[in-house]
C-alpha cells in the first residue's frame, strides 16, 4: 500500500498510522544504523564513524562526503506520527523529530 494511500486512510483507523511508523523506523535501522555499522570503530572514547570529505566533490564546490556517505543522515523524520508526513511551507521539509535529531546527533563529533 503506498504512503499516499495510507495517509488518507490515518482517520479511519489505527492501523495506517503504525505501517507509516514501522516504515519509518525499518528505513532507519536498515539505511543508518545497520548499513553504516560496518564503518564504525571503537576507541576509548567510544564508537566513532569517520567519513572522507571532498573539497572538489560537487559542482558547487562544497564538500561531498564518502566511504561512507554521511550528508544524507536525516534530522528530519520520513513521516510525522501520527498524522503522517508534513511539511513546513518555508522549507518544504517535515520539522525536526526527536527520532530524526537523535540520528544525526549519532554522527556529530563531540
């Protein structure tokens, strides 16, 4: 059943709700948490991940990351729970979530 579809349905009954919520955390752990594990290490500080930034990696000229790819680690939730995905008019984006920030913060250096 596609997001669309389930979005519509989120009055009529609890069960659409829970599938846009369950979606949203299997994208977390799948994309994030288990795809990036391979790259992480251990030190006496605890678990790092370090990326490889390129000055040269875009047409912009700002920097691109690999190995792995850091930059589209959300702050932002798939969907907001649990009325479903919003958007903010300014930024078209949905606002920051508490599950989202949480991500991201796994990432920042301290």
């Amino acid at each position: 059943t596609s997001e669309e579809v389930l979005v519509r349905l989120l009055g009529l009954h609890e069960a659409p709700g829970l599938i846009l919520q369950h979606r949203q955390l299997h994208k977390l752990l799948s994309t994030y948490l288990l795809g990036l594990q391979a790259w992480a290490f251990h030190d006496s500080d605890g678990v790092r991940l370090h990326s490889v930034f390129q000055p040269t990696g875009t047409g912009t000229g700002r920097l691109s990351s690999c190995e792995p790819n850091v930059q589209n680690v959300p702050k932002h939730s798939l969907a907001a729970f649990p009325s479903g995905p919003s958007a903010s008019a300014s930024t078209g984006q949905p606002p920051p979530t508490g599950a989202g920030c949480a991500v991201r913060e796994a990432f920042a250096a301290p």
